[in-house]
C-alpha cells in the first residue's frame, strides 16, 4: 500500500461466529484484484461481526463510500489502537496462558510501533486463545490483544508506513490494522 494516500470504507457482512480462516476466504475474493500479488489492504472485523472495516492505497470494488484517510501527523498526539495477533503456536496448550501475561508481548507491540511514534500509556487486554488453519491440517494457535496507546508521531513516513501495512502478524486474517484518534 502506498503510504502517501490511503482510502477507507465499511462494508456490512454478517460474520458471526466464523473463524479467523472463513473471514480470510470470504474478504479476499472480494478484495483482492489479483490472488496471486501480495495483498495490498488491511481489514478488520466490528465486535458485533457485522461490519468489515477495509483500508487500501486505492477504492476497491464497487462499494459506495470510501473516504480518503487522514494519515498521523509529525509532532501530533494520537490514541492508536488495534486488534492484534500474537503467536502461540511454540507453545504447548499448557503453556500458552503465558501470553495473557503479558509475556514478551508489551515488548513486541513497543517494538512495531517505536520506529514511528513514542508510546505511553500502553494498555493491553487478552483474549482467549483462537484456532487457526484449514480443515483437517495442523491448527496454529493465536492470543488476539487488544492494544491501545497513546502515541507521538516523531517519523511521519513510518507513521504512515504503519497506517499502511499495520503491525504485527495475521494481517490477511483481520489482525493488525492500526487505528488512529486524535488526541487534544
């Protein structure tokens, strides 16, 4: 995605009780111009599952409203949040509640986000560990964060390479689009 203009829109879809691979194999067809070529937009899923909120460098299909972005700012204050993905896959099930510890996650998500912004107030809540795989093929299990923080943009081009790409990992399932609220 090109970090220069990005365009955003919701689309109403009931998803409601579907798995992080069931969400990935109904947006992608839609999104996607070319299965083969990297995916070029983020997406995540309402709480309630009944709306997809979709961010691309360009509108994509024939859905009415997309609206140009407003991308984070130098020397602006911003309250940044997102769902992410952390993987628990190394992890035995016995193991993987270390993640709702907090266990090396703080960490990451400071890491993804320090190239463009000074973080404070970093708050994170757990969910419980997902599933994730095809039918009948090895699972590998995710614990979804909720992050929220407040944000300084020092790196406008990271800021907005980070609008753009989002963080962490499971971006083609709905994870990792960052959100972005000005503060004051």
């Amino acid at each position: 995605m090109s970090p220069l203009q990005l365009y955003h829109t919701v689309l109403r879809m009931d998803l409601a009780g579907t798995t992080p691979y069931e969400r990935h194999q109904r947006i992608a067809p839609i999104m996607s111009k070319n299965r083969a070529a990297t995916r070029d937009y983020l997406f995540a899923v309402s709480d309630d599952e009944q709306e997809v909120y979709v961010r691309s460098a360009e509108p994509r299909i024939e859905a009415s409203g997309w609206r140009e972005m407003a991308l984070p700012r130098q020397g602006q204050v911003y309250r940044a949040s997102a769902l992410l993905w952390i993987d628990a896959s190394r992890f035995g099930e016995r193991w993987r509640h270390l993640w709702r510890t907090g266990f090396a996650a703080e960490g990451r998500i400071r890491d993804w986000l320090s190239p463009a912004f000074e973080v404070a107030d970093l708050a994170l809540s757990f969910e419980p560990s997902v599933a994730l795989g095809k039918p009948g093929v090895g699972r590998v299990y995710l614990t979804p964060i909720r992050m929220s923080a407040r944000v300084l943009v020092r790196d406008e081009p990271a800021a907005a390479h980070i609008a753009a790409r989002g963080i962490g990992h499971g971006k083609a399932f709905g994870y990792g689009c960052v959100f972005f609220a000005q503060e004051g």
